[in-house]
C-alpha cells in the first residue's frame, strides 16, 4: 500500500511546483525558470535595476513576491521582446513608474517599440557635411536597414520555438 508520502515523492517536481499558489514567494530558480532566463540575469538586473528588491532571509536566499515576478517579466518584457537596452528601460521605469511596467509584465498595457535615433541634429551636422551627399544617403539607408533588422529579430525573440527537442 502506498501511503500519501510515497504518492507525493513519486510526482515529478514540475507538478509540485504547479500546485505552488499565485501568492506564494517564489526561490531565485522558479522566478528565472517563470521567466525563461538564467538565474545570473535576475541577479544581474537587481544590480541595474533598484526596483528589483526580493526578500532576502537567511543566507542571503532571495524570495519573489508576485508584484516581483510581474516587474521582472516586464522587464523582460522591455528588453528581451520590445529591444530596448536597459538605459531605456530604466527610462520607461522612471517615466511611468513600476505599476506600468508591472501591467506590462502582466500584459495589461503595451509600450511601443524604442524609436530609431534621427538624423544628425544641425549641430552635429557639421562634421557630417565633410561626406559626399550621396555617401550620407547610403549611410541612412544602411541604418534604416539596420534598424529594420533589429525589429524582425526582436519579433524572432518572441516566437515560441517550433522545434520541440
């Protein structure tokens, strides 16, 4: 006869971790297998990052609530699927605040895309004008094109892997 201990012993871990309630404090390794990236990217953004404050308990263990997990996930969000680099997500942090970034997380709100730069301003246009017209055309062509690159693969970053292994 099996008892309920050998029941639960028997479960794969991913079952056990399932059942783990949406309030629940999650460990460093669920929050970074939640959010599919490594656990040195969570500790690395916590240092980027000051909105980023797990509980630490003994030991220096690091426990995220589910305010947490939604603001990494936006943070993700913003980096990994949107192409922005973290100067720029911590822009969209200052500018509308861990509420947004946490609905983005959530997907309650979207933010667009980072703009490409514009062309040299006047001032700086200066040195610029030392090229050919031509050979400045083909150079905002060419970051034109770039940039049109970055987009299709921060699309590419989002998709689901087809090939299951």
């Amino acid at each position: 006869m099996r008892g309920p201990i050998a029941l639960a012993a028997a479960e794969p871990p991913d079952r056990v971790l399932q059942e783990k309630s949406a309030t629940a404090f999650r460990t460093i390794k669920e929050a970074a297998d939640d959010l599919d990236v490594p656990q040195h990217v969570l500790r690395f953004w916590e240092t980027r990052f000051a909105q980023v404050r797990p509980v630490k308990r003994a030991g220096g263990r690091r426990y995220y609530r589910p305010d947490d997990i939604d603001l990494l996930r936006g943070i993700r969000s913003l980096l990994h699927g949107q192409g922005y680099t973290i100067k720029g997500a911590q822009g969209i942090l200052r500018e509308k605040g861990v509420r947004f970034v946490q609905r983005v997380g959530r997907g309650e709100a979207e933010v667009a895309a980072p703009a490409a730069p514009q062309a040299c301003a006047r001032e700086d246009a200066a040195e610029s004008e030392e090229l050919p017209e031509e050979t400045r055309t083909l150079l905002e062509e060419a970051l034109r094109d770039l940039y049109e690159c970055r987009a299709i693969l921060a699309g590419l970053r989002c998709m689901p892997d087809s090939a299951d292994p």
